[in-house]
C-alpha cells in the first residue's frame, strides 16, 4: 500500500472515505478538497477554468499544483466528547 493510500482512510461509520483518481473525476469548481500526490496530502481545490490544480492554504496559496493523483472530499468532523 503506497503511503497515499495509508493516508487519512477514514471511518465513517459503515462507509470507508476513499481516494478517488483525477482521471476517473475531478472535484467541484474550487471547493476546499484534500489534495494527493505519491509524497504530500494538502489543501487545495480544482479550478476548472483554468483546468488545474492549487493549493489553498499557507504561503503556498494558490500555487500551482502539477502532481495531484488523488483528491477526496473532507471527513465529517468527530463527535463525542470534547476535553
């Protein structure tokens, strides 16, 4: 399993939040999406004008992204008690 799978496979329940690959679809126009490639995972977003990808947090922001493989919708937040 290459590290972008290990990475956040989260549990939803019953439902496992899996990867899904550029080339089988591409996220909404700019939403917030987790970004993956072979050796990161950030936040991002796809721009369909411009038909790429960029980061959207820090001082990156913006920047062009040309690695991406992966990208997956973000987990639902915890529930249960706080600290």
């Amino acid at each position: 399993m290459s590290m972008l799978q290990e990475i956040l496979r989260v549990d939803k329940g019953t439902q496992i939040v899996q990867w899904i690959s550029v080339d089988d679809e591409l996220p909404s126009g700019y939403a917030n999406v987790l970004l993956g490639s072979e050796d990161a995972v950030l936040v991002g977003y796809y721009d369909p004008k411009q038909n790429r990808f960029a980061s959207r947090l820090g001082s990156s922001q913006g920047y062009v992204l040309s690695d991406i493989t992966h990208w997956m919708d973000y987990p639902e937040p915890p529930s249960g008690e706080t600290a």
